[in-house]
C-alpha cells in the first residue's frame, strides 16, 4: 500500500513510501511486514505485538487505533486483504 493512503502522512506532508504484510490465508496469522514510511520504527512495534501473541491480521485490520496516527494506517493495510 502507497504511505499515502494513510491520513497521517498526508497532514504532515510524509507521503513518500510503502507499507507491505504477508498473512497466512490459511491461519490469519501475519507472516511479516516491511514498512518503508515516517515512522515506521513506532508502526512496526504494534505489527510485532500482534505477530508475537499469534494473533490474526484482523486485530490490526478491526481495532481502534488513535487517529490521525502513522499506526492507523495498519487499519488501512489489513483491510486490503
């Protein structure tokens, strides 16, 4: 997904970039995740949460995330799927 998608690039005009996921369509599970965007260091630590619990993408795709955050944008990613 284009950085630009997420509302919180565009406010602070950061759009440059991509956000990618590999989920298991079998298990739901996120297989891993590369983020090429501002402040992907703070957005990869959710993703990583997740993945360490073993939770489903859907966690990331239907939770509520602070708004208008770079972390938003996984709601935007996962719903992709």
């Amino acid at each position: 997904m284009d950085a630009s998608a997420v509302p919180r690039a565009k406010t602070q005009g950061r759009t440059d970039g991509l956000l990618k996921a590999i989920v298991d369509t079998d298990t739901g599970r996120i297989l891993g995740c590369s983020l090429l965007c501002h402040e992907a260091g703070e957005v990869i630590s959710t993703v990583q949460m997740v993945m360490q619990a073993q939770m489903p993408y859907t966690v990331l795709r239907d939770g509520i995330l602070t708004h208008p955050t770079m972390t938003e944008g996984l709601n935007i990613l996962f719903s992709k799927l």
